[in-house]
C-alpha cells in the first residue's frame, strides 16, 4: 500500500504518519511507501519500514495535486487545511486551501483515474468538521441533519464533503469524510482554530502554566483525543465501502461536556492547583462563533460502522498524560 497524507505536519497528520510507520501496516496491509506534504517539511520518520518522502508544498498550488497523483498512492488522507478561525480572518487564504485545494486533489485523483481507464480507484480520507452544521441544533443531532454551516471554514468543508460524495458517486475514487469532533487536548502550542481554548484550558495548568478562557463554563462541546482521530483515520482506511453506503460523510462519536465540567474533569486528575492557572477573559469574536457551533451528536452511523473514542473527559485528559507528558503531571 502507497500511502499519501496531505497536512501530514500538523497534529493529526504527524501522529497519524508516527503511527503507520511504528505499525508497517494498515488494516494487514504492509506499507510500502509514504509520501508526506505540508506547508512546512514534516519531520522524518526514523526506522520506518518503507519508503518515506517529505516535501514542503501548499495544496492551494493548482500545479501540486497532480504530481502527488503521479505514483499513484492507494489511500490519500486528506488533512491539509486552514483552521476556523483563521478561515473567518482571511477570507480569500479559507478558500484558496480547504476548496480549491481540495477540489485539484480530487481533480487530480480523476485525471489518474480517466487515465487508468477506470482502474485506478484510490480510497481517500477526507477530514471534515462538525463545523458544516449550523444552529438552531436539535439535541442530539441525527446523522441526517441538514449541513447549514455558519462560519467560512464550515461552508469549506461543507463544501469538501458534497465533492466527496458526488466523486465518490461517479466512481473517481472511493472516499470516506470524517466530520471530526473538536481534538482535545491538542499537545504544542495554541494555534488560530477558534476552538483552541478546548484544549489550552487543559494542556498548559497540567504543566503549571495559565490558560485563557474565553467564553463561559456553560458551552457544550463534543471532544476526542488526537488518540482517537488516528484511529478513525485508520479504520476509514480500510473499511468496507459498501457498508457505508452513499452517504459517505460521517459525524464521528466524541465526548459531549460543558467547559464547567471539562474543568472539574482538570480539578479530579490535576487537582486544585491546576484548575486556579485558568483565567476568565470573555472574547466577543469567539464567544460568537462558538454560539453557532454544534454541541451533541447521535454519530450512531459511526458507532454501527465501528468507529470508536472515549467515554469520558477524564479519558481524555488521562489520554494527554500519558501520550504526551509521560504519564506525569507538571503542577
């Protein structure tokens, strides 16, 4: 297997590539090379039983997507995008990468497949968001919800998916869209996406840092761990497509909690010390696109197909010691 990981510098992109390379495999299939893209070089993969190439690129340059067809990877994991908050910024940049970009990766995969006389048919996995919903929600939302984004970076995805479905559909590739919940807690350092105090509010007290928090304790956010985005990527991977149906696009399953009880989740693990590093900052701009953000999903599509996460937010942030502070707390 040929395996090709747009954005594979980022988060999800990095643990996902560390983890195929310590595997060999995907679903029982070996490895046998792996092309690695991003804005910025993703680092090597020292020991990793197959090829790897890494490259720095930016998918919003129509000349990229067709020579990373070239080889003709098998699975494509699409990852490459501009985060939401920075797609509401700069208008023209959100468009340019989450749709154009992705349209000439699509584009691109067709031309490989014209050319194969149909035999080239790539799984690609594509990462949504649950940010192509738009208020008012019911509680929970079914898996059959109507896509009304609210923000640029929802309708970009939005966008991506019905791209998917309708390639999907003609028979260019076979693709799976994963509509990720918000990844918490993300490990680094804060970037632009919007949704990033998620993850602050936890990740810099459990190294005896202070956190922003910027809207209140009573918003409701469905979360998972960059554990359990791995895992949903690779079983898109290799899943049945047949099983899936034409409805390719899924809400994946998380844990829904409000930011009061995120940080009581901080307060059980980390204790009182902790949960004092947090700083209230109300942020107008924030507190008014999370406003329109969806909180609670049924994901019973995912769950019947097999697509598993945790239970609990104290999962979540036990998960974040041991994967990324080796098992200890700074505080």
């Amino acid at each position: 297997m040929k395996v090709l990981v747009t954005g594979a510098a980022g988060m999800i992109g990095r643990k996902f590539c560390q983890r195929i390379a310590k595997d060999g495999s995907i679903g029982g299939k070996p490895v046998t090379a792996l092309h690695m893209g991003d804005v910025f070089a993703a680092a090597d993969l020292p020991g990793a039983p197959f090829t790897v190439k890494s490259e720095a690129a930016n998918i919003a340059d129509r000349t990229l997507a067709p020579r990373l067809m070239a080889d003709r990877p098998d699975l494509i994991v699409h990852l490459a995008a501009i985060v939401s908050g920075e797609a509401e910024v700069d208008f023209d940049k959100g468009y340019a990468v989450n749709l154009d970009g992705t349209r000439y990766i699509y584009d691109a995969i067709r031309a490989e497949n014209i050319l194969s006389g149909g035999d080239y048919r790539p799984r690609v996995v594509f990462s949504s968001s649950i940010a192509v919903f738009g208020a008012p929600f019911p509680d929970p939302i079914p898996d059959d919800f109507h896509l009304t984004p609210l923000t640029s970076y929802g309708a970009q995805k939005a966008c991506g998916e019905f791209m998917l479905a309708d390639f999907t559909r003609k028979g260019f590739f076979d693709g799976v869209g994963l509509r990720f919940p918000t990844i918490c807690v993300r490990p680094g350092k804060p970037n632009a996406a919007a949704s990033g105090f998620f993850s602050n509010i936890i990740r810099e007290p459990l190294v005896g840092q202070k956190a922003v928090l910027p809207v209140s304790e009573n918003v409701r956010h469905t979360h998972a761990t960059p554990r359990a985005a791995v895992n949903f990527i690779l079983h898109a991977a290799t899943i049945d497509g047949e099983k899936i149906g034409p409805r390719r696009n899924l809400s994946m399953p998380g844990v829904c909690v409000t930011v009061g009880e995120q940080i009581e989740a901080l307060r059980r693990v980390a204790g009182a010390t902790a949960v004092s590093l947090i700083e209230r900052k109300p942020d107008e701009a924030i507190m008014k696109i999370v406003s329109g953000w969806p909180e609670r999903f049924e994901a019973s599509r995912a769950r019947a197909l097999g697509f598993v996460a945790e239970t609990s937010f104290e999962d979540i942030v036990r998960a974040h010691i041991a994967d990324e502070l080796g098992g200890k707390v700074g505080v």
